[in-house]
C-alpha cells in the first residue's frame, strides 16, 4: 500500500505541476529575456533562467506535459497494438501464435532505444513522432503480456463452461478474458510509463524529440551540457523533474501489483 | 549441451534473419530519393539515373534486400553515402570505444551490485537492507545521462579530477584512457548496478529460506559457507539472465552517454547518420549492434546452461 500512496502523490505533483504551467500567472516558458540571461536562482526565477534569459521553472512545469503526453500516447499505442495481438496469438494459437511471436522475439532483438532511434529517423524528428516510436517498441511487451494471461486463462474451469454454454469467441474475450487481464495490463501500463518518460527525455536529449525552443526535460539537459561551468543549476532540475515522475510510475507499478497479489505483500 | 547449443544457434539465426529483413525493410521507407539527397536538387536527370544505377536503387526491393543481405554474409555492409567509406571499416574504428564503455560498466555495475545483494538480503529487514533497497530505487528512475551530467560537474568541473569527455587510444595512453572512461562507464553502470542489485538480493532471500540452506547451518557450517559456497552459488542463475538482457540496454544506453561525453563511439556514428540520412549507415549501425546483443545473448543462455543442467535437459 506504501508504494501505491507514494506513487500516486508523486504523479499528483507532476500532474499539478504541469496543469499550473498553463492556469496560473507564471512567466512565459518560451520568452526570451536577455538581460537576465544565466541567472542563479533567486525569488523571481527561482530556478534560475537559461542561455537566453528564459525562466526555468516555468519551462519545466511545461515540460511535464510532454512527459506526462508521451508516457500517455507511446503507453496508448502500445497496448493498442500489442494486446489485440496477444489475444489473438495466445487464444487462437497454432500458426498465427508461432509467426506472431517470432516476429515479436526479432522486435525485442533490437534494443529498444536503437529501435525508437531508427523508427524516429524514418518518420522525422519530433515530439508526437518520439512517442509513436516508443509506443511502437514497446508494444511486443503488451502483446507477450496479453498471450500470456490468454493462455492461462483459456484453460480455467469459468472459461471452459462459457464454451461449454456455447458461448462466442469474442463473446469469452469481451466477458471473461479482458475483465480479468486488466489489472495485469495496468501494472505493465505504469511500468511502460515510466520506460516512455525515459526514452521521451532520451530521445529528445539527442535531438530527436521535442524541438526547440519548446520545452522538453531531455532537451533542457543537453542545452544544460552547454552551459555546466557557469550555469550548473540548468542541469539540476530537470533531471530531477525526470527523475521524481519515473519513480512515481514505478512506485505505482509495485503498489499496484501488490495490491493484486497478496503473497508479494510485504516482500521487496 | 551440444544439442542445447546447437538449437539456440538456430533460433538465433532466425531471429538475426528476421531482424535483417525488419531493418531493411523500415528503412525503405524514409521519403526522399538517396541519390538526390547526395547530389542535390540541381542535378541533371543523367547524373541521378547513373548513381541510382550504381547505388543499386533502380532494382526493386526483394532484389536489393537479396543483395544486401548477401554482401552482410561476407563482411560488406555496404558504403556510406555521406563519408563515402566502407560501413565496416567505419565500425571497426568506433567499435573499441563501445566496446571498452559497455565493459566498464558492466564491471562497474558487478561490483557494486555483488556486496550490495548479498549484504542486503542476509542482513534482510535491517536498516542496511532498506538502506540498498532504497538507493537501488533511486538508481532504476535516474536517467543515466543525468548521472552523467552531475559526475561531469562534480568530478569534472569542481574536484577537476577527470576529463569532462573525448577519448584518447588504449594503444596511446592506457592510464588516460581509464581516466576518459571512468565517468561514462560509472553512469551507464549505475543503472544496471540497481538492477542487479535487486535481483540478486531477492533471488537470495529466495534461496536462503530453503531447505538446504537449514541443513547446512544446521550441521554447523561456518555462516561465510554457507552464503557463498551454498546459496550464492544457486542465486546467481536469474542474476545472470537479467545481466544478459542488460547488455542490451548497455548498448542502447551507450548511444545517449556517448553524446554526453562526446565518445566517439558507435551511438555516435550512428547519430550523425541519423541527422544526415545516410541509409546504409544506419541500416549497418542497427545490424551490427542488434546482432552483439543477440550474440551476446546467446553466450550469457549457454553459460546459464552450464551452470543450471536442469534447463539442457527440459
């Protein structure tokens, strides 16, 4: 229960955090004041502006929606994708099962970041392309997820008699399988969030992501790279924004798969 | 084993064919024609005829797939178009660099992780344990070029006790060579270290609590017996599949902490491909390190064979 509190007080922080950037009165993220160019901390910026007088605090609360959107969309895309596939896969089987998963094996050969890399090199850099691209990568882990509860599924007593009752296919995939995957797939939903927040900021940290001058946490390090000797506080705080939203996404992941699975309760 | 052996072998193969032919063919997809993007907007239609002719370009698909994969076989992998030099002999360059930051941090990430998961699961429920527990938790949600970022100002910028980035030979000066790599490797490894940990310290609890592991201090083995000769030995098999899977991740990550400290390694070679389009490049880059990893894979699946004969004989 202490990992499903914690998780959710901390993506509530995020999640303020990022709505405030567009309700309440804050500086402009994309306004360039020169004159207060690389200033430290202080009450009016007070995580300090960046190379071109912009207040940091403002951009990374911005920034939070891009990671908040990207752990949305590449955790939609995934699960779009890879469930429907596993279902199929893990409930049909035969063929179908053996050619989707080889083709999935050879999906996950890759690693994942060099995939996202080349999938943003073929559709061109961007934010909405970087989530599309992690979205994609990660949908094998759906589509193994969702065969695996499949199979285990068909064979339970309350899914035999569906089928015994005569009972459709689809009819025992809408009534019997997806009610009880679900918590599964929320678990591997949250644990993908966390995996999309990272791969967002490193996508956009070399350039492929979110592009400037809009605000994105990854982007906002590699311009800190830049300006490390004078201006060491650029670096510090969006790494931790990055940082607090994965571990929410994690502590959620756990507590939600305790709270699932009672004999893990209590054990690391 | 041999037949064990021999069978990973082939799934291996199918999957590296699958993977040739899944890199091939997203990389058809990129809009714009290659010999264009080469030679510019104002080139006569001769011009770009001739080098579509010698890039290969007016045959279809299938065909060109046939011919890439073919010339893989043998070592060829092509010729950028931006560098214009063999793909191959670009890898061979960068390769040691990789190849030396993926191994430090492995060995970074073992020696932290080794004492950390044993420390914590025989001292389990301890302060010590919540402790590593917690510190491993943190390592998992940082962002490795974060890491980077923040041993660069600390050790770099205020301690001035190493290189901010670049690398220098090991044939030209080892000691500087060790001293380039320490930072990268130390943020790549970090984050496999927390990995590790955790598994190792759960898959020792989970060995500790059996059976045996009563009998032996029961029959009053020393207790440095029986975790190191008895349980360690038992709980280093999933530990050793999980080290498996984070090679590939070493690999990945090499890409962004390359940039950070401006390596010049393979994840670098393959970014400024990336930026200026150079198909074979890319498709080469891709094939290349897909297939360490898989290769790599399949080694760590063979030890953990040997060191486990229930999985030979399944």
């Amino acid at each position: 229960m202490r990992s499903l509190v914690l998780g959710a007080i901390l993506l509530g922080v995020v999640i303020l955090g990022s709505a405030s950037s567009w309700i309440l009165p804050l500086p402009d993220p994309l306004a360039m004041e020169v004159t207060e160019r690389l200033s430290p901390p202080s009450w009016r910026h007070p995580f300090g502006t960046d190379q071109y007088g912009r207040d940091l605090l403002s951009r990374i609360l911005r920034g939070g929606t891009v990671a908040l959107g990207a752990s949305v969309v590449s955790v939609g895309i995934a699960s779009l994708i890879g469930i429907p596939i596993g279902f199929a896969a893990g409930l049909i089987g035969g063929i179908l099962d053996e050619v989707t998963m080889r083709l999935m094996d050879a999906l996950q050969a890759f690693p994942s970041i060099l995939l996202a890399i080349t999938i943003v090199a073929i559709m061109g850099p961007g934010p909405l392309n970087a989530m599309v691209a992690i979205g994609l990568v990660n949908g094998p882990v759906f589509a193994r997820l969702a065969r695996s509860v499949a199979l285990s599924l068909k064979g339970r007593d309350f899914v035999l008699a569906a089928e015994a009752l005569g009972a459709s296919r689809l009819r025992i995939l809408r009534y019997h399988i997806l009610p009880n995957s679900l918590s599964y797939i929320l678990v591997q939903a949250s644990i993908g969030a966390s995996t999309a927040v990272l791969a967002e900021a490193s996508l956009s940290y070399i350039g492929l992501g979110t592009q400037p001058p809009n605000p994105s946490w990854g982007r906002m390090l590699e311009e800190a790279r830049l300006f490390l000797d004078v201006a060491p506080w650029m670096a510090i705080f969006p790494g931790f924004a990055i940082f607090l939203t994965v571990l929410g996404f994690n502590f959620l992941g756990d507590g939600l798969r305790d709270l699932m699975d009672p004999w893990r309760r209590g054990r690391g | 084993m041999l037949k064990f052996i021999v069978r990973r072998i082939i799934s291996l193969l199918i999957i590296l064919w699958l993977v040739s032919f899944l890199t091939f063919l997203l990389l058809q997809v990129i809009p714009g024609d290659p010999a264009q993007l080469i030679l510019g907007i104002e080139a006569s239609p001769e011009a770009l005829g001739s080098l579509r002719a010698r890039l290969g370009l007016d045959k279809p698909w299938p065909l060109r797939y046939l011919h890439w994969l073919a010339g893989m076989m043998r070592g060829d992998m092509g010729i950028s178009i931006r560098l214009e030099r063999p793909v191959s002999s670009l890898i061979a360059e960068r390769l040691p660099v990789t190849l030396s930051l993926a191994v430090m941090a492995m060995l970074i990430a073992l020696i932290i992780a080794f004492p950390a998961g044993i420390l914590s699961a025989v001292k389990w429920n301890s302060p010590l344990d919540y402790f590593i527990l917690f510190a491993s938790q943190v390592g998992i949600a940082i962002p490795s070029f974060w890491i980077g970022i923040l041993l660069i100002l600390t050790f770099s910028l205020y301690l001035r006790l190493l290189p901010t980035g670049g690398f220098i030979s090991w044939g030209k000066n080892p000691l500087e060579a060790l001293r380039h790599l320490l930072l990268p490797a130390t943020s790549l490894g970090l984050v496999t270290a927390a990995f590790l940990t955790r598994m190792l310290r759960s898959s020792m609890l989970e060995v500790l609590s059996q059976a045996y592991i009563t009998m032996a201090r029961a029959k009053g083995l020393a207790k440095f017996q029986v975790i190191f000769r008895h349980a360690l030995k038992n709980a280093l098999i999933p530990v050793a599949t999980l080290a498996g899977v984070q090679i590939g991740f070493l690999m990945g990550g090499s890409i962004v902490i390359e940039q950070v400290f401006a390596l010049p390694g393979l994840g670098r070679l393959l970014l400024s491909a990336v930026y200026t389009r150079d198909i074979p490049l890319i498709q080469g880059l891709v094939m290349f390190m897909t297939t360490m990893v898989v290769a790599s894979n399949l080694l760590v699946d063979i030890l953990y064979a040997y060191l486990d004969p229930r999985i030979r004989f399944e």
